[in-house]
C-alpha cells in the first residue's frame, strides 16, 4: 500500500464513483477533455482531503468542514497544491522578492558595496572586518559602529545596512514615490467635462440616483458655508470656491482654509461632502490602485529615482560594477552572469562572508530559468505574471525547498510556454519527483505526456457526460485502449499525418505595424494579412503580447498609432477591433457566468411570468441573488460563508439556513419542468441545453459557449473561479452574440489555453468559421497544431527578453518552417515529418 494512493469511489461534482490507484514517487498526468473531471480528482477530492486530514490532526476541524464525497482514500501525503491563480495583488511584490534573491542581494550588497564619497568623490568601501557567518546576515545587524569614515578624507558616512536598498522601507524607499518607481496622478479631464453641468453630466463617474445623492449633498453644504452653488450651470462658470468644495470636499485643506471659523458639516444632510478627487483617491489607495476608477489615473516614471525605486545615496552604491537597480533590471541570464563573475571575484574574507548567499543567489536563478523563465527579470513584478508563469515561479522555488515524501499537484503548468522551453518544465517536475515526492499534473501537452511515468485519462466527455476513468498508463499504452478520449485523438493524428491545409490568401490588404521599438522590439515592421487567420508565435517574453496587445490592440480605425512605434497603416480596410485577453473577468465574488453573459436577466424575468410567481406576487427582483427580497440573508445569495480559519487562509462552507441554494423557500417554489432558478444555476451550461435551449434570447448564447468549449460549466460558477483561458473564451462567446455584421478584426491571446486536443479542433471550427465570414483573426499562440492550421504565421525572436524583439520569420507555416533561425520553424518542421 505504501506504494499507492488508492481512491475508492469519489463522486464529487461529476466524477462516477471512481476507483484508482495512484503510484507514488511518480510523475503522474491527469488528462481528458475540458471539464470531464480532471481537476475534481485533483483538487476538489485529493487535495481537500489532504486538506483535511492535515486540519484534523491539527485539532482544526469545525462540523462544517466535510470530506469529499469519496469512500475512502489510503497511502495520502501531504500535498501542496500549486495552482494558476494569482493570489499576491501587491504592487511591491517582484520576482526578487518573492523568491528571496532581492533579499539576498541587498545583504550583499550592505557587506561588499562601494560608493563615492561625497566629500571628496574617492570610492568608499564598505569594512570586511571579521568575517560573520552567512546564517546572521539576514537582519541588519545593529552592533558596532554606526559610522565608515572615507580612507581619503576622513568624512564620516553612515553604515550601509540591508534597509537601505530596500524600497519597502524609509531607509531606502524613494521618498518621492514611496519605492514604487512611478507617480500616479488622475486625470482631470477624465473625470470632468467643464462645458457641461452637473445636471448635464459634467462628473463622469456619477449617474442616476448617485448623481442625485452628490447634488443634494452639495447644495446643503454650499448652504452650510453660504457660497453661490447652481447644478444647471457649467463647471467653467463655478468661482473657485465652488470647485473646490466639488473637487475636494469640505474637511479638505484647499476648502477648509477658505473659511477657517467655520465647523465643517456634521452629517451627509447638512453638508458633510467628501469631494470628486478625494473620494476617487481615497478608494484607489484602499484598493491598492486597482479601484473601478484606476482607468482614471496616468502613471509616469517618477521623476526622482528615474524608475529605480531607491534613494539616490543608495543608487551610487556598487558591486562588481553594478548599483542594485542595475542588476535586478537585467534578464536573469545576464544577471546570473554577473553573480558568476562575482563569486570567481571575491576575496578569502569576502568568500567567507557572503560566498555562501552568492552560491545560493546562482542556485535559485538557474531553477528559475530551468522551469522557462530566463526572459524575466528580478525586478518583474508579481502582479503582472500570467497564470502558468506564476506557477512556475512558486515550482522553481518549491525545488529549492528539499521537502520529501510530498503530492505536488500542479494545474497546466505548461500554459503560455512555448514548445522549446517544455524541455526545462520537464526536467525540473522530474528533479521534483526524484526527490522522493509524487507530482500531479494536469495538463494537455503532448510532451508532457510522453514524459509522464504514468497518465490517467478522465472522460469520455464534459460535465455530466465525463467522471470516468476512460485509460491508465503511459501515451503509448492509451493509444491501444478503445475507450481512451485522449488515445483516439493521438491515434487519428497518426493516421491522418500532417495533412496540407488549404492557406487563405485574405483580402490582399495588410493591417501593417511599423518599425516598432516599444520594450524590447527592435525596429519591427509586421504585416498582418486581412481575411486571414494568423498566429504570432515566439518563445516566452520575445514581444509577441507587445506587438499585438500594447501595440496593434492600442490603435484602430479613429484612433492615432501609440508611442513605441512609428505608424500602425491599413485600419481603412480592416474595420472594428475586438480585443480577447485572458486579463480577469472580475474579482467580485458575486458575478458569475449567467450574469456576465446577460443569460440570468433573461432567466429572472422568465420565472417571473410563470403563473406560479405571480400568485405569489414575485417579480424579477424576487429572483435576483443580489438584492435583498427573495434571496437568502443569511448567505447573501451566495449559498456559502467564510469561515475565518486563524492561521490558515478562510475557507467557505455551505449556508446552514438555504443549504446553499441562494433563495428563500417561497422562490424557490416556482419551479420549470421541475427545475427551481437555483437548480438551473447548478446546471452546466450544456446540461441546460435540454431545459432552455428553446429560449429565444439565451438559446444562442448557449450554443457559443458549447462552441468555445465551455459547455461543461456551471451557470453559477463564480468568474473568480475561472482561469484565464476559460476567461477568455466566455469574452469570445459574448462578442460572438452580438455580431456586428462588418468585418472585424479579433485579438486572442493564447486561446487554446486549458483545452484538451480534442477541445481545439471544436474551437479551430469556430475561429475558421469567423474568418470564413469576412473577419480577420489574430491569435499569439505556443500550440503547434494551431500554429500550423492557420494562414499566415509571424514568428517573433529568438529568444526572450533583450535576446528578443526581431522578426524570425513571416509567411505560411510551409515558409516558417524552411528558416533555420526559427525556433517555431524547428517545431513544424517536426509537424510537417
């Protein structure tokens, strides 16, 4: 038994009473199509089981906290779960700082640092006395002298400490951005419109009923101080005192030294006004600048530390020729260079001192850039990674841990690599498993399962027509089992070959980027062929998204080209542009599938006509889980409330009082063909098919999104819950519903993310489906097969970061393919064999 986890009968959510066995100390792969049950296995019965039993022996467990619905599961580890989702928000997170290298650095830094002094400009080092073990340095160590005299003049400095290369602490922090590198500043002419008055809509962020409230809280305040105040007339006519109790509020210093003997408003009704710019500023620093009005605000670099984050003494400190800022800007390979050098460098005292934190400095670099990160850079931050980078990172930094005997359950970590950087995913998931610990995997990647010691199929399809296990063992051996999902769309593909695709040739107009430098493009001119479906393909961090998303995104047929590059020609033939990002739907907990698709308005007002809801007086609001009158109070609507949890993160449980079904009894009474509206929130967008799919508003919306692959989720699924990928493709959906009947040009990116093979032939019929129509769709994708299938390909490189940024090649894949220079060519040249 040791060496297996075996799993008896799981049902949860669509998984059919599943029995497994499960190898230990291997590298395991859990595929099978979108939504057959793969990351249910995973994470909803292994991981919260581990979960569990690890809260139990920790004396944590409340009532509320059930297991999984599994009989039994024996030989669990503890597990670790290292998913996609971006959970640190922090501006001030990087790289540097999540993996502790930054920390590292800065210790460094403060023991071997030279600077100039500024007296007489003679270098100034820092004094290697004794030499300290490496184990102390990681606080600032506060005995001996405060003080280094200069060897030439004898001027007094102060000591250089950790602190003082760190922009999180006033030591070393940019006082003029509080160590972020960029300024904020709001954009007042987004906000007002001085031609017109408040009445007329002068305040951009105000409507209805809000507008309302701010008025009449204005007029009682302009009372309150006496000054003239009139809501019909325009903003360009208002005295100065009038615009700055609009803009700022009356407890601010630009209107309260107006009338110093005046007390300001005690209440909202006699006065008590917050102001425009106040509030707007208020909610982006308590939201950590991600407000509903950060599209309000212009970032700039500051203008004191240039961007660097530090104080200037701190910037004019020096190791082996480089300030801090200048090493942590690099690539890791060249910053990983320069530590190379370094340690070949140092001294005996100075070997002593720091060599060990340079050792451990290189050591966690080359993880990063082994798990296909070698384009970041240190200073890169957190917030801005993708999902399957982030996981990445969180997986080259768990190596260095040297736990054993631990499940690592890993969700895609493949999503947005490109084929040439799978090798080094690959090798570091198995230094993993050869550290005595069994990985998880769930992935669709076709080297990442002929890598894997052991696969297990999940299907044979999505939501409730998948929960079975349909094949175990490794590629090979699935390929000659019938019922496998995943060995029949390997076996087709051998069968059938690289089979030639018949290449549109478009419309003969070009939508034309011209000589692009923005980040790290270098003199890039990219023609885009309209009526064509066209990848940009490109190993991670060549400048693919640049291209596409800061650039080509960021103009249009009435807009002028962005800065970064020199004109952007052709949007006279191209029409409208829709842009398809995998950037988060929303963050609220409350907005979900139906209610971003508009299919729950209609739902709500259907229910409300039945005979039912009218005996019992129910009108749509009744049926809407966000305002109060027919939904549960005692969850919200949510169906679940958190449990704080102490010293583990806070966890949700279902609602005692509805038992998680959103509504009070009397609505939940108006039932369709015995379905209640919680129970059609329960379905899967394609288990509702057979409910709903007559309706006239919701019934096309339900067969795009069974297009796009997403007809194994749930209505009532929160879109927190969703990754990118499935994000991205709901958008599509949306965008798809409308339909603007012109020609249009769409923007995805990496839209295959999280699909099984199968899943992307059902949704390379749609995408050549709407190129069909007239449309041109441009897509950044890693996924060979994609690649292949389409038009036109530009491939950028031929590495990432600076080692980036050229055009490899431009021209059918049969073109691509015949450049030796080309990292993509290599890949369907292998296709085309």
């Amino acid at each position: 038994m040791s060496g297996m986890i075996k799993i008896k009968g799981a049902r949860e959510n669509n998984l059919k009473n599943v029995s497994l066995s499960i190898p230990k100390h291997k590298l395991i792969v859990v595929t099978g199509p979108s939504g057959s049950g793969k990351s249910t296995l995973a994470m909803d019965t292994l991981q919260r089981e581990c979960q569990r039993q690890y809260m139990e022996s920790m004396g944590l467990v409340s009532d509320n906290v059930g297991k999984p619905k599994v009989e039994g599961i024996e030989g669990l580890s503890p597990s670790i779960s290292v998913g996609q989702h971006q959970t640190n928000r922090n501006p001030r997170s990087t790289i540097g700082t999540a993996s502790d290298i930054y920390t590292l650095m800065r210790i460094v830094y403060a023991k071997l640092g030279q600077r100039p002094c500024p007296n007489c400009g003679e270098n100034v080092a820092s004094v290697i006395g004794q030499a300290e073990p490496a184990a102390g340095l990681w606080e600032d160590d506060n005995g001996g002298d405060d003080a280094v005299s200069c060897g030439a003049c004898g001027h007094s400095l102060d000591r250089l400490t950790m602190s003082h290369f760190s922009f999180n602490k006033p030591e070393g922090a940019c006082e003029s951005c509080d160590g972020l590198g960029h300024v904020s500043t709001l954009n007042m002419e987004a906000v007002f419109d001085s031609n017109k008055s408040l009445r007329e809509g002068a305040v951009s962020i105000w409507f209805d009923a809000w507008a309302d409230y701010n008025i009449a809280t204005l007029k009682a305040a302009a009372k309150h101080y006496g000054i003239a105040f009139d809501e019909n007339q325009r903003l360009a006519q208002y005295d100065s005192a009038a615009l700055d109790l609009l803009y700022y509020g009356v407890e601010s210093e630009a209107f309260a030294s107006r009338f110093p003997d005046k007390k300001a408003p005690k209440t909202v009704s006699q006065g008590k006004y917050e102001g425009v710019v106040t509030g707007i500023w208020r909610r982006f620093k308590e939201k950590g600048g991600e407000s509903g009005e950060a599209a309000l605000f212009e970032q700039r670099i500051c203008d004191s530390c240039e961007g660097a984050k530090l104080k200037k003494e701190s910037l004019l400190v020096k190791v082996n020729g480089l300030a801090i800022h200048e090493a942590s800007y690099g690539a890791l390979g060249k910053t990983l260079a320069w530590l190379e050098e370094m340690r070949d460098g140092l001294s005996d005292d100075e070997e002593k001192l720091v060599g060990s934190l340079i050792h451990d400095m290189i050591v966690r670099i080359r993880r990063i850039i082994e798990a296909g990160l070698g384009y970041m850079t240190l200073d890169r931050q957190i917030v801005t990674l993708s999902g399957g980078e982030a996981q990445r990172l969180r997986l080259a930094s768990i190596i260095g841990s040297g736990l054993t005997g631990v499940l690592y359950i890993l969700d895609e970590p493949t999503a947005g690599l490109h084929p040439k950087d799978t090798g080094g995913l690959i090798a570091v998931m198995k230094q993993l498993r050869d550290l005595g610990n069994t990985v998880l995997v769930i992935e669709h990647d076709e080297e990442v399962m002929r890598a894997a010691d052991h696969i297990i199929d999940i299907g044979p399809g999505a939501g409730a027509f998948g929960g079975n296990v349909v094949g175990q063992g490794t590629l090979e051996e699935l390929l000659e089992q019938p019922k496998s999902v995943t060995g029949a769309y390997f076996r087709e593909e051998l069968e059938k070959g690289a089979v030639l695709s018949k290449r549109r040739e478009g419309t003969g107009q070009f939508l034309t980027v011209r000589e692009a430098t923005l980040r790290n493009l270098k003199q890039v001119t990219a023609a885009f062929p309209l009526g064509c479906l066209v990848a940009v393909t490109g190993v991670s961090g060549s400048g693919k998204s640049t291209l596409v998303f800061d650039l080509l995104a960021e103009s249009g047929p009435d807009k002028p080209a962005p800065s970064g590059c020199r004109a952007i020609t052709g949007w006279e033939h191209a029409g409208s542009l829709i842009k398809v990002d995998q950037s988060p739907l929303s963050r609220m907990q409350r907005s979900n599938i139906a209610t971003y698709t508009d299919v729950y308005t209609h739902l709500r007002n259907w229910y409300a006509s039945f005979p039912e809801a009218k005996r019992r007086k129910l009108t749509a609001k009744h049926f809407s889980f966000n305002t109060a009158g027919g939904r549960c109070e005692g969850c919200q609507g949510l169906g679940v409330v958190p449990i704080h949890m102490h010293f583990l993160p806070e966890i949700e449980v279902r609602c005692t009082a509805c038992k998680g079904r959103r509504f009070q009894d009397e609505v939940l009474a108006v039932t369709h063909e015995g379905y209640s509206i919680s129970d059609l929130l329960d379905l899967s967008i394609e288990e509702s098919l057979a409910v709903i799919g007559d309706l006239a508003k919701i019934g096309d919306t339900l067969k795009l999104l069974c297009e796009v692959g997403l007809g194994y989720l749930k209505w009532g699924q929160s879109l927190s819950t969703l990754s990118g990928g499935e994000g991205q493709r709901i958008k599509l959906a949306k965008h798809l519903g409308k339909g603007t009947g012109k020609h249009a040009v769409y923007l995805l990116d990496e839209p295959t993310t999280g699909l099984h093979p199968g899943d992307v032939r059902r949704l390379m019929v749609l995408l050549n489906k709407l190129v069909d129509a007239g449309n041109t769709v441009i897509v950044v994708e890693h996924n060979i097969d994609v690649v292949w299938q389409c038009d036109y390909v530009i491939d950028i490189g031929p590495e990432g970061g600076a080692a980036g940024g050229s055009v490899m090649a431009q021209g059918t894949p049969e073109q691509v393919a015949a450049i030796e220079a080309s990292h993509t060519g290599q890949f369907l040249r292998d296709r085309l064999r």
